[in-house]
C-alpha cells in the first residue's frame, strides 16, 4: 500500500512501521545469521514484522477515509433534505469542521472555477446539469475534496480562484440579467464567489477601535483587522479567528453579524442620515459612513424610542437595535420559532440589554398580536423572509437547490407580513422593509405593491446596499402619514 502523508497523525503511523521494521532488524541481528539461526525465529520475527504492519496500515486507511466519509456524509445531506451546510456540519467530529467547511464553502461558491484552480478537469455544465438526487451522489465533489486536502496539507491555502458565470446555475444568472442587466450580473457574479471576511459588532459603549485593540493580541499573524467604513460599530477580521473564545465575547461585548446587516438596523433608527448611502442597483459599495452627520449623533445620548422587530429570527438585529439605542426604550422581537426567541434571549443576557422583550407569535395569526398594539411603535422594521440571494457568498448552497425552492412565493409572503405588521406603526413612524436579495420583484415590487394599497404610507428613503463588501441587502422607509414627521 502507497503510504499517504496526511499531517501529524499520518507521520505518527509511518514512524510506527518504520520502528517495527527496525525492532525486526535488531531481532534478526541478536540471532546472528538468519541462515544459520533456527529456522522457527526468523519465521516468527517476520510474522510478527508483517501483523504490525498490516494493522499500521489497517489504522492509517481508516484515519483517511474517515474524512472523505464525513464529507459525504455532509455533501448528501445537503441535497437529499433541507438542511443547511452551517446545520450539516455541526454534526460532524470537532477536529473535522474547519477542514469541511474551508473546503465545502470553496466547492460550493465556485464549483468550476475552483476546480480548474485546482488541476481537475469538470466536463462542461456540470454540476448545473444534475438534479438534487444526481448531486447527493456526484463523485465531482468527492474529487474535489481529496484535491483540496491535498493543497492544504501541502501549501495551507486553497487557490483562491475569481468566480465566473460558470459557477451559477444558468436559471439564475437569467434572472439576473433579466433584472439588472449583462453588466451588473457579472459584478454580482464576481462578488458573491468571494470568500467573505469575518465581521463583527462592537457594543457601543465599547466601539470598534477599543474591541480591535481588546481582540488584537490573541489573533493569529496572518489575520487582519480594521474598523468597519460602513457600519460605525462594525469591525472586520479578514480571515477566520477563534474570537469566541475571547474575554470580550462572553462579556457580551460584540456579536458576529454582518456590515450590511449593521447597517440596516441602524438606518431603521436613523433613516436619513444612512438612507443617502443607499444604491438604485445592487453592487459593491463604496461610502464611509464617517461622511455622514453619525458622529454628531453618537454625541447624545439615544431617545427612548419603542421599535419593533417583526421577523427577529435568532436576533442580531434585535441586538443591534436595542444596543444603538444604549439600553433605553424598548425592543420588541417576535418571531415564529420558539428556539431562536429562547436564542436571542440568552445573547441580550450575554450583552447585559434590558430594553429586550421576546414573543412567538404563530404564522399566519400576526394579526392577534397587532390588534393589541395597534399604532404604538414609533420603528416596525420587517426584515422579511427572501430568496437570500444576497448572501450567496455566506450561503452558497442556496444556489444549489433550483429554481422551485420557493422563489414564487416569497413576494406573496412579504406583501402579507408587511400589511399585518404596517399597522403597529404609530402615525408619524417608520415602517422598514428590509431583505436580504436583490430579487426586483421581492423589493421593489413589493415596495409599489404596498405603496399603491396603503396611501397612508408614504415611501422615503430606499435602496440597494451590497452585495461586494458587505453582504447583499435592500431596505425601504414608510413614513406614516399624521403626528410627528
């Protein structure tokens, strides 16, 4: 058998054989002449030579295929059910994650361009030519992974390739170009094949300057670390970097979250001093938000406000919200998942936020909770459920399951959450709508959609953020009409 060098582990196994091969040696060499010692020792030394040997390498070819088996385990999860890759990998050996996931995220982002990157030829169409039970089973993606282990044992990086058309689903790269045109999409199709960086939000009692100067110490040499330009809490690790296990992390003192995210939880608190960065059309932004009047603001201290957060999920923008309003009014977050309320309460615990109050509420009732709140918040931000094609470079695996995955009843689910939810806003208050695609008829469509029924409303500031930077997100402020203005 063809020894195979798979780091530590692997050296530890050839060291075993070669010290077997040489306690044989010397076995051999106390008898004196193996021609002239009894025939019965050298027999037994070489028998005993030979088990150890086939038991060595019985133990190494189990400790090699036992990471290909997890990712099998993980690739066919991903498209014989529901499961995101995030969800397919946690149940997967502590010591295994970080290799699966540096490699599953490549394969996923950039299936061909990384291939080629990689020496292995992928026929043409594929993987966009398989179905969901042809993918679970592809052998491309096995091929891929041995590949790409072999390039990090060896040099420690993957190669890092520029996505192209190739690495998209023909169906999608239609609707984007149907949309925004030949230009656009091939700028979207550029930046959401980056490996995104890793960001995070600073509490704003600390800021991102003092967390970078807090987390500085512990990260490794490679990584770099800078304060967000778009978001004024944020800031960004270029690579990945065991920040959790940080003193600053279990004081409560920042939260993984992305800038786009940041920053619209921000512009639902201050529309118009965020809502003139915002773009017509998706793409990389370009802004600082320290051209704005921000600084000004975070002089004052933030008015108790009462802000709703209608599709809270597991909470980071209920956190931000609540913690850029320093503690004071209140935050209400509902959502339709028990466990991810049960989540966002144990992070506000964590952040030390009081000003956080969590609900369940059941799909398709939100009206039972509307009409007992009827025009009270001054902030309804309805992040709503979307096609999530703005965050394909977190999420890639999205782009794999078709064009059926429930793109066509995505507008009719925002349209409903919106109107229920619209009528918590107090007149003179703000009704944000926010997603997180760039999907024409899941944003502005939606937008004209509510506009032409709901006169009260009357739509301000909106726009475009991402993707390229940031991840990819559209926002748009109501103001409802009477009260304060």
């Amino acid at each position: 058998m063809r020894l195979v060098y798979l780091g530590a582990l692997q050296k530890d196994y050839f060291r075993r054989l070669v010290l077997a091969r040489e306690c044989y040696k010397e076995a051999i060499s106390r008898e004196g002449n193996p021609e002239m010692a009894s025939p019965k020792f050298p027999k037994r030394a070489t028998e005993s030579y030979q088990t150890q040997k086939q038991q060595i390498q019985r133990e190494l070819q189990q400790q090699y295929d036992k990471p290909v088996g997890a990712f099998r385990s993980v690739w066919t999860e991903l498209f014989q059910g529901s499961a995101h890759l995030d969800s397919a990998l946690s149940r997967q050996p502590r010591e295994l994650k970080s290799e699966l996931a540096r490699t599953l995220q490549a394969l996923l982002r950039r299936p061909v361009s990384e291939s080629h990157a990689l020496g292995l030829a992928i026929e043409k169409g594929l993987p966009w030519s398989l179905g969901l039970a042809q993918l679970a089973n592809w052998e491309g993606a096995v091929h891929f992974y041995r590949a790409a282990r072999e390039k990090l044992e060896n040099e420690g990086a993957l190669p890092g390739s520029t996505a192209t058309g190739d690495d998209y689903p023909p169906w999608l790269l239609s609707a984007w170009e149907e949309d925004w045109g030949s230009d656009t999409s091939k700028t979207l199709q550029r930046a959401l094949g980056e490996d995104p960086p890793l960001a995070m939000r600073a509490s704003r009692k600390l800021g991102a300057e003092d967390l970078l100067n807090r987390l500085r110490p512990g990260l490794p040499g490679e990584i770099r670390a800078v304060p967000s330009v778009v978001a004024p809490f944020g800031a960004v690790l270029s690579g990945y970097a065991p920040v959790f296990g940080s003193e600053a992390f279990q004081e409560g003192l920042f939260e993984i979250q992305d800038e786009g995210s940041q920053f619209m939880s921000l512009f639902a608190i201050w529309p118009e001093i965020f809502g003139k960065f915002l773009q017509p059309s998706p793409g990389p932004s370009s802004f600082s938000w320290r051209d704005s009047e921000f600084d000004q603001v975070l002089k004052n201290p933030a008015s108790p406000l009462t802000v709703v957060d209608a599709c809270a999920g597991a909470g980071g923008k209920t956190l931000a919200l609540a913690d850029a309003l320093e503690g004071r009014g209140r935050v209400y977050a509902y959502d339709t998942s028990a466990g991810k309320i049960q989540a966002l309460r144990k992070r506000a615990s964590r952040a030390g936020l009081r000003n956080i109050q969590g609900a369940q509420v059941e799909e398709n009732k939100e009206e039972e909770l509307v009409s007992r709140f009827r025009r009270r918040a001054d902030v309804v931000l309805v992040d709503a459920p979307c096609s999530g094609w703005g965050v394909l470079r977190r999420n890639p695996d999205i782009k794999w399951r078709g064009k059926d995955s429930g793109l066509d009843r995505m507008p009719g689910l925002q349209k409903r959450i919106l109107t229920a939810y619209s009528d918590l806003v107090a007149p003179g208050g703000s009704l944000v709508f926010g997603v997180c695609t760039f999907r024409k008829s899941e944003t502005r469509g939606v937008v004209d959609w509510f506009s032409e029924r709901n006169p009260d409303f009357s739509p301000v500031e909106g726009g475009y953020i991402g993707p390229g930077g940031t991840d990819g997100f559209f926002m748009q402020r109501f103001r409802r009409e009477g009260g304060r203005k």
